[in-house]
C-alpha cells in the first residue's frame, strides 16, 4: 500500500495486462466465431463509413482551402497536391479516422459490453458454456483492429476526393496531374507505417473500449462510465501511439 | 434492425474490397512515381559540401528526374561521397564524363544533384561508375553576391538623393549654373565683346606682318643707313616701342581669355559693362589706327636713303643663313 | 394476463448417480472485509427442488454463482454432478456448465437478439453439429414448453417481466440441464405472474428430472417449489427441511422474517 491512488493505477495496468494477456491466448484457440466476426466487422467498418466518409471529406477540402494563401505567398499553389497528401496519408487520415472510430466505436462497444456486464448478460454466456471473452472481446477486438486501417484507406481517397475538388476549382488541375503531384514525395514507408499505424489504433480502440466494458461496475452509472472512459482512454492512447510510431518510423527511414 | 448476416457479409466484403483497391491504387501511384519497379544503376559521386541534400533528393538530367540520391556518406577529409541511383533506360543518355553538380528545384525548394555536360561519343554511365562534381552555385555564394549588391545599390542612392536635393535647392556649381540664368546672358555678350577683340587683334597682327615683309624687301633702305647712328637708334627704339606694344596686346588677350574662365573677376564684368565694352572697342580702334600710320611711316623710312643700308646687310645675312641652311640640308641627305 | 402454462412434454429420466447431486461443503467468500458466506453445507438429491431462504443481501446469489464457477470460494469445496466445481479445468468447467441451467434474476436476455436468437444462441455455440432445422424445432418446442411460442420473432425489451421471465428459463431448458439453478426467480414479478412462474419450475423439475436450486425471499414462492427449504442466515445454512418444518423453529431471526413476508407486502 503505497497511495490509493498509485495503488488503483498499478491495478488497472495489472488487470489490463492480463486482458491483453488472455486476448492473445484466445485470439489463436478455437473456437472461432467467423459469424459474429463479420457481423462486428458490419457494424464497426460499414456503420462507420458515413461518418469517415464526411469528415475525410470535410478535412480534405477544408485542409486545402487553409493551406492555399500561405503556399500562395510564394507562389507556390502548384505544391497543393503535393502538401495535402503528404499530410493526409502520413498523418491526417490515421488519427482522422482513429479518433472517429475511438469516439464512435469506443462509446458503442464500452455501453454495449457495459450494459451486458451489468445486466449479467455476460454471465448468461458463460453459465451456457460460451466463453463471452472469445465470443464478444476477441471479435470486437479483431473487427476494430481490421477495420480501421480499411476506413483509414478510404478515408485518404475521401480526403482526396476532397482536396482535389478544390484544388480543381482554384487552379483547374487535372486528376492525373493532381495525383502525380500528390504522390510524388509518397514513399511506400509513408503507407505502410499508416497502414500499420492504423492496426494499432484499431486493436487499442478495440481492447480499451472491450476492457472498459467487461469491467463495468454495476448500475447505468457503470454502463455510463464504460462508455466514457472507453473513449477518453483510446484518445489519450492512440496520441501517445502515434507519437511512438512516428519515432520509430523515423528510425527505420534512416535505413 | 441490422441486415441479416448473409447481407452484413457481402457489405463487409464490398467495404474490405475497396480499401484493398484503394491500398493497391496507392501503392502503384508511388511505385510508378518513384520507378520502384524499373531497373537502377548506382554510381557515385564526392561533393566538397551538399547544401543540405538529403536522401531520396532527385536527381536531374536536363531537368528531367532520372533517379534519387542514394545515400550520403563522409569521404576523405571533408568531402562528402553521395550515391545515386539512376535508372538505367535514362543512363544510356547520360555520358561517362558528365558532370554533377548540386542544384535546387526552386529558390527555396529540394535540393537536387543535376548532371550535365558530357562529350559526345564518350561511353554512357556505367553501373558503378564516378560522376566527377562540380563546385555548385550554393545558395549562399548567391545570397553573399546580393548582399554585396545591395550594399553598393544603397550607397548610390544615399548619393543620388543627397544630389538630387542639393540641385533642387540650387547649392553648388551646376546647381547654381542650372538655376541662374543671368550668368549664361553674361557669358555670352563675353564672347560676343572677346569675338570683336580678336578680329581687331587679327588685323593688327596682319598689318605688322605687312609692315615686316615690306622690311625684308631688299634695295629699299639706303646703304649708308647703318652708318647714320642717331637714325638707327631712333629706330631701335621704335621697334622696341613696337615690341612692348605686342606684348601688351598678348598680356590683354591672356587677361581677356582669364574673363572667360570666371565669370565673377573684374575683367569679366568690365567685359559685360556696355560701356567699358565701347572704351574698349575704341582703344583698339586707336590702337588699329596707330598701326596704320606706323606703316605709313615705315614706308617712309624704307624709301629713305639713311635706312638703305641697314636694310640690305639685314637681308644678306638672312640669305646667307638660308643657304647654310640649305648645305646642311642637303650633306644630311647625302649621308641618308 | 399470460396464457396457461401447457403441460411440458416429459423426457426419460436421466440415470442419476447414486448420492447428492450437488454437495457443499463448508464455503466462504468474502469480498473485501464483508463475510458474505462462513461455511455453508447443503446436499441436495437427484430430482428435488431445494428452495435457499434469506433476506437480501446475504449471499444466496453468490451461493449460486460459486456452484457454476462464476466465483470462487476462498474456502470449501462444491461438488455438482461429481466434479469439484472448482478444481476444474476450463474445458471441463464449460462442460459441466452446460448440464446446468441457470435462470438470472433480471432473465439476462441478450438485448441485441430476437427471443429466437436468444434461445438459439447457447445451442449453436455450445452444441456442435446441431441442423439448422433441429435448432428450429427445439427453440420452438422450449418457447411452448413456457407458453410464449407466439413471441418467437420479438425482442426481449418488448416482452413483459414474466415473459422475460419464461424466454429466460426457456433458453435454459433448450441445453436439456441435469440441474436448474434460479436466481430470485418471482422478483419484480406482479403476485399472479408469480404464481404461473412457480408453477413453471415444478412442471419443468417433472417433466425433465431436474435437480433445482431455487434462491428467493418470497416465501410464496418457497412453500409452492420448495421440496426442502434451507435457510441462510448470517452465512450459513441454520435450518434445512420441509417449508413447515423450518418455520416450526422459534428462532427469532426466523420469525420475524416470516412475519416481514406476509404482514407486509409481497415485495421487501
């Protein structure tokens, strides 16, 4: 007993640990539940896709219209392309789409696994000899950590969309010279650390939001809790995690 | 109500299928725009300093991309060994002995190596191979020349406005020559009054000559002139009389051309007084007419016997001269 | 309110072994400094319905969940169908699970599911190989078994509490358990739709055998279902027999929770 405070934290990353701990032993044994899997893919890839669809969009033509005066200032408008997308695929549509689906999906999975806690649902499931963890944490877990990286993608086609809608107003650009523009100073480490990036963010999403919700404590306030908590943590996270990947792409980039 | 999970699966098929094609469209983007797939030759190239170039800088040939700097690596000394790739459908183009040089897509833009030069009918790039480099335009040398320009471009118009204002102001000598106009209306009766002058100068002058060349006229002085003392010293004495006077002509014509050159001395403003102009004019009017009576008298004196002989001796030993003049003249042009 | 409950069809009886079916020895749990259990003991025989008493909150629920491993003693042992609850491994617990049925106090419907879903669920995860069509056929024969075949397509949060109730026990009944274990099953329930749930567990504990823990502080409930009745009191079992028997007793703790019961009203 040191402080309840640094005692209830040192808890927390204990038990934490032992959930991820327990998601990497299930996540390999079966049984598999392909079928629940997929529906959780459904709801976490394509319920999202409006969402993602209209803020990619929004950032993309939103991003350009801003960047235009200070590139103009050098008479260098002809960069447009070039900037947005360096921004777009290295950092904006990893953590555009994390923290969407951190709040979306964290807040869905957090109140639902809540209540279910709460409501002794998940219990229900283990007395009838289903293990709850497999069937509702490795599934969410596995559907988030595919399914960000997905909707990071289209989120950069979104984006782009966006962005050259713009650019296309102003300076009347094509597409091919739009995208030749843009992805002259794309490497393939660009998209693959987002790529990577954006598993990470989804399995975080995905085990927070999990984690929150099996350990609801009783009540609404609980499932409340859950919800919120889910959220904020991912957040909080997936920034430190970007930070982290960021540096540790920079180090393989000096190979 | 969710669909049913045969539905849900084909959705998320769908879905999962168009973020695989859109990874793939990406990543054909980049290979095609950074020729990931085309074949690649490496050669080398030591700079004494990079400016700055970094790793995937491009490389240029004619101001065309023809592949991406390697890797940097320090080399000898100071030197800095860069490698390239180029690719090798552009290398063929590229001759053994051209050079490299470190240049930049824009003013503030990449830094890029840009190979040029090269000999006609040299072998093409090798794989391999060393580009020789040459000493770059750097940035900084450029800023160094401006900065230098800028220097001198502000201390010409430091002085350019100090004149400028000093002119508006009529200071100094062309400030006061453009702002008074008086001084050109001098000027020019001066010139008009000196114009004058020097005509009655000339025709002074042409009559002494005159006046001497009717002295050089032999059999016009009697003989017995040199033996008359009294008549030759008298004439002595006017011809030293006659010389003082052309002095004082010459010591009047210097003064004359110092009334020019300044506008502000006495001689000059006697010059621009009408009145003065007037005495003068009819002091040399006097002068004029003197010179014509001395002709007259001279006449006079030629014709007279007393004077004869003084002339002739005068005009033997002018011949005489001549002639020894003349011998010299011509044992010089013996001896040639 | 509800419709009458139809007679459930009869099954062959299970060979049961010879001895108790579920034996507690000597359990305890405490969660923090609270003692909520100090040495329970209970037997409980092939084919009866043993009905636990006591106020809330002194650890009936908990007395239930440590029989499915849901918790863990921090002493004693449990012994359900032979097997030490506690001593066994994942796999095996899974497998003794599912002999046992367990209907939760609040009927802990999953919400995402049809009434359909809900009883299909546990067949399809647990029991393999199981058609399509037998799935069918067994969702349909458990939802008349209880007298809801007609909610079959709804929602749980369009049914009413004793029909939460039934579809609760019915997904219970669809793994065909040995032992049905009831958490308060007549809380919150009106007197009448409690009556019809009573009935439902003695016909269910006919027609299939089962061995019944029933955990309540209704004592309506406890003299209708209960073959015995044990009484918790203060973490232990103090008195076990018939309803009669226990309150033959002139414990006053006993007393005045028989008096609590029926002086006021159904619903403490």
């Amino acid at each position: 007993m040191i402080h309840p405070a640094v005692d209830g934290f040192a808890l927390g990353v204990y038990r934490g640990a032992r959930f991820f701990q327990r998601f990497v032993t299930e996540v390999f044994l079966p049984p598999y539940h392909f079928r629940e899997l997929v529906a959780q893919c459904y709801e976490v890839g394509v319920r999202s896709l409006p969402l993602v669809t209209v803020t990619g969009f929004i950032t993309g033509i939103v991003f350009t219209k801003q960047s235009r005066p200070s590139l103009a200032a050098f008479g260098a408008t002809s960069w447009l392309p070039s900037l947005i997308t360096i921004a777009l695929v290295g950092s904006l549509a990893p953590l555009i789409t994390a923290l969407i689906c951190a709040g979306k999906l964290g807040s869905n999975i957090g109140a639902e696994l809540g209540s279910m806690k709460v409501t002794e649902q998940i219990e229900a499931m283990e007395v009838s000899g289903i293990n709850p963890f497999k069937y509702l944490v490795v599934t969410r877990t596995l559907a988030t950590t595919l399914m960000v990286p997905a909707l990071m993608l289209y989120c950069i086609l979104v984006g782009l969309l966006g962005s050259y809608l713009n650019v296309h107003g102003n300076e009347a650009t094509s597409v091919a010279a739009f995208l030749k523009g843009g992805f002259s100073n794309i490497h393939f480490l660009d998209i693959f650390s987002s790529v990577v990036k954006c598993f990470v963010f989804g399995f975080t999403i995905g085990m927070i939001a999990c984690y929150k919700g099996f350990n609801a404590s009783s009540g609404t306030m609980g499932v409340g809790r859950a919800a919120n908590a889910s959220v904020v943590l991912s957040m909080f996270v997936i920034f430190i995690e970007e930070v982290l990947i960021v540096q540790i792409i920079t180090w393989i980039r000096g190979f | 109500m969710s669909p049913s999970p045969n539905r849900q699966a084909v959705f998320v098929g769908l879905f999962v299928s168009l973020a695989v094609a859109i990874l793939v469209g990406v990543i054909l983007t980049i290979g095609d725009l950074n020729d990931t797939f085309t074949k690649k030759l490496t050669v080398t190239s030591v700079f004494d300093e990079v400016n700055g170039l970094q790793q995937g800088d491009n490389v240029w040939f004619s101001g065309v991309k023809v592949g991406i700097v390697k890797g940097l690596a320090f080399h000898g000394g100071a030197q800095v060994e860069v490698t390239l790739k180029v690719d090798r459908s552009a290398a063929v183009f590229i001759r053994g002995d051209a050079l490299a040089k470190i240049g930049s897509d824009g003013l503030i833009g990449n830094k890029i190596v840009v190979l040029y030069g090269g000999t006609e009918g040299s072998p093409a790039l090798a794989d391999g191979g060393v580009v020789v480099s040459a000493a770059a335009l750097s940035t900084e040398t450029i800023l160094a020349t401006l900065q230098e320009n800028n220097t001198n471009l502000l201390a010409i118009t430091t002085d350019l406005r100090g004149l400028s204002g000093a002119l508006a102001k009529g200071d100094g000598t062309v400030g006061k020559l453009l702002t008074d106009d008086t001084l050109y209306t001098d000027v020019s009766a001066t010139v008009a009054t000196l114009g004058a002058a020097s005509t009655n100068a000339q025709a002074m002058t042409s009559s002494l000559s005159t006046f001497s060349a009717k002295l050089n006229r032999p059999g016009n002085l009697p003989n017995d002139l040199v033996t008359d003392t009294t008549t030759y010293a008298s004439l002595t004495d006017t011809v030293g009389a006659l010389h003082q006077t052309g002095e004082s002509a010459a010591r009047l014509v210097t003064g004359l051309t110092d009334a020019t050159a300044s506008a502000d001395t006495p001689v000059g403003a006697l010059l621009h007084d009408p009145a003065a102009g007037a005495h003068l004019k009819a002091t040399l009017a006097n002068l004029s007419q003197g010179s014509a009576l001395l002709t007259e008298d001279l006449d006079a004196a030629q014709h007279s016997f007393l004077l004869r002989g003084a002339f002739k001796k005068k005009a033997r030993a002018d011949a005489k001269a001549k002639a020894e003049a003349e011998v010299a003249a011509a044992a010089a042009a013996d001896g040639q | 309110m509800s419709p009458p409950v139809p007679a459930v069809p009869a099954v062959p009886a299970v060979p049961v072994p010879a001895g108790p079916v579920i034996s507690i020895r000597g359990l305890k749990k405490a969660f923090g400094d609270r003692e909520i259990l100090r040495g329970v003991d209970l037997d409980v025989s092939a084919a009866e319905n043993v009905v636990v008493l006591g106020r809330s909150g002194t650890g009936k629920s908990v007395l239930i969940k440590l029989l499915v491993g849901l918790l863990t003693p921090d002493a004693g042992v449990a012994t359900v169908l032979g097997q030490d609850v506690h001593a066994l491994k994942p796999a095996a617990l899974d497998a003794l699970r599912r002999r046992i049925g367990f209907s939760f106090q609040n009927s802990a419907l999953y919400d995402s599911m049809s009434v359909a879903q809900n009883l299909a669920f546990p067949l399809t995860m647990s029991a393999h190989g199981v058609s399509a069509a037998e799935v069918r056929d067994r969702v349909a024969d458990a939802l008349e078994a209880v007298g809801l075949a007609h909610a079959i397509g709804q929602m749980p949060s369009e049914l009413s509490g004793g029909q939460r109730k039934r579809v609760g026990i019915a997904r219970t009944l669809i793994l065909r358990p040995e032992i049905m274990l009831y958490d308060e099953p007549t809380a919150g329930l009106d007197p009448v739709t409690s009556t019809e749930i009573n009935e439902l567990i003695n016909q269910v504990q006919q027609a299939y055998h089962t061995t019944s823990i029933i955990i309540t502080h209704d004592l309506t409930c406890a003299r209708s279902t209960g073959q015995r009745v044990a009484m918790l009191l203060d973490g232990q079992v103090s008195r076990v027999g018939t309803f009669d028997e226990v309150f033959a007793s002139d414990d006053p703790r006993i007393a005045s929770f028989y008096a609590y019961n029926f002086t006021n009203s159904e619903h403490a």
